[in-house]
C-alpha cells in the first residue's frame, strides 16, 4: 500500500541548488538552514543520535555555502549564524574555530556577549 508510505522528509540543505548562489542569496539560506536545523542542535546538546547526524549534515552545509561568500561583511554574520547552531549544540569546538574567522569587530563583540563561554 503505497498511499499510505511516508516520504521521507527531505531537509533545506538536502535540496540540489540549481545555480550559482549570489552573496545574498547564500546568506539567505545559511539563515534558513540554521533556523532548520536549530532543533536538531537542541536535539544534538541532549545526545540523540538522529538529531546529532542533522545538526552535523546542516552544519556542513551552511559552512560549505559560507566558504564562497565574497563579502566580508556577509560572510561574518553567516558565519555568526552557524556559531549560534554549534552553540545550541554544545559544539564548542567548531564554534571557537569559526569564532576566530570572524574579522568584523562587532560581530565579534556581539558573540563574545551572547556567548561568553566561547572566548574564555
């Protein structure tokens, strides 16, 4: 019984992207997959496997996307995006690691402030 199959969910940063991305459009959808994959990072901070495995795979993706930003100013609040995912996800690791590739000064200000953990 077909009708009755669940097709199975397919996430923001699963989807083929059928163009080049611009910088607003790639920021546009860091931002989307951050938002997707905020409750798997959730998920991910209380040690679920399923929801591990998403947050990863978003994470990923959102990075890859981030790589090719040209804007400097773009490219930091993206990247601030993601920190704010590995964050909800106790990735601190990755987290510190993108923190450090933000040049702009007030992002940088502003996620010391949000985060405070992450610089000490």
């Amino acid at each position: 019984m077909r009708w009755f199959a669940r097709k199975t969910r397919q996430d923001i940063w699963d989807e083929a992207i059928e163009r080049p991305l611009g910088d607003i459009d790639a920021a546009e959808r860091i931002r989307a997959i951050c938002e997707a994959a905020a409750a798997s990072a959730a998920g991910s901070a209380r040690s679920d496997k399923h929801d591990s495995e998403r947050y990863e795979r978003g994470a990923k993706v959102a990075m890859e996307i981030a790589m090719k930003i040209s804007d400097g100013l773009m490219r930091d609040d993206a990247v601030r995006r993601i920190v704010d995912l590995c964050m909800k996800a106790n990735d601190l690791k990755t987290a510190q690691i993108l923190f450090r590739a933000i040049h702009a000064s007030w992002i940088r200000e502003t996620i010391q402030r949000d985060h405070p953990t992450l610089v000490s």
